[in-house]
C-alpha cells in the first residue's frame, strides 16, 4: 500500500482521528490536573458527586461510559485519597464528597473550563461546541447499536 493511500485511509478512519483527538486532549487535561493529583475522569467524577451528593454508583458509571467493576476500581482510589465516601444500602451504594473533595470543587471546575477555552481558542467556540455535539450523538448511536 502506497503512503498517500494509507495517510487517506488513516485520516478518514473514525478510530485513529478520535484516537489522536483523544490523545491529544487527554494530554491536556492530565496537565491541567497534575496539581491536585488526580487523572482527568476522577477530577470529573469528583465535581459530579459534588453536584449530585448521595447519588448512587451505578449512576456515576453510566455520566462516565464506565462498566460498573471499572468504576468500583475508580471508587476505591478516590475513597483511598478521602474525596468520596460509599455508603452501602442494601444492593445500592451511594457516593457523597468529603469536605477535601468538596474544597477541591471550584479548582476542578476552573480546571475544566481552562481545557475547554484551549481547544475553543484553537478551534473556535462553534467549531468546539459543534464537534462535541457530533461526538456525543455518534457515540450514542454507535452504542446504542451495539445494546
């Protein structure tokens, strides 16, 4: 296969553009984070049960795209930084922040605001907003396909 071909095949293929967007804002992200110590989907995950006290788990896994045994995993590292705390009832568990993830509330909001002015200066606001939208229904309809 010729270099033209495959740079073609490369930059029309859904998995590898969204595997570089991917990359290229989860670096971001990381950067922005590093300071509190957190990785991107915890930060996002802290300013969620922050918003949404007492909300159950498996909640959380679906605002996250995450299977529930991958988000018990994530749960525990948080509750190990003491920024979340289960509480178990029955077959439910139900998350509320501890005053530590609360005080880190306006950081993680600042900090995702400063993700989402990068790409939106680089991009412009419309392009940015309208990407995510496109992004967003797509992965709906993909999983929606695959039940």
């Amino acid at each position: 296969m010729d270099k033209l071909k495959t740079e073609h095949l490369l930059n029309h293929c859904l998995f590898f553009t969204t595997g570089k967007l991917d990359r290229i804002l989860t670096r971001w992200a990381q950067e922005e984070f590093a300071s509190t110590g957190l990785a991107p989907s915890a930060a996002f995950a802290v300013m969620v049960i922050n918003d949404r006290p007492g909300m159950n788990q498996n909640e959380l896994a679906g605002i996250l795209h995450l299977d529930p045994s991958t988000l018990t995993r994530f749960v525990d590292k948080l509750e190990i930084k003491n920024l979340i705390v289960r509480r178990k009832e029955g077959r439910m568990t139900y998350l509320d922040t501890t005053s530590k993830g609360l005080a880190l509330h306006r950081e993680l909001a600042d900090g995702w605001k400063r993700v989402w002015k990068k790409y939106s200066d680089l991009l412009g606001m419309d392009l940015g907003n309208d990407l995510a939208s496109r992004i967003h229904q797509a992965g709906l309809k993909l999983e929606e396909s695959t039940g």
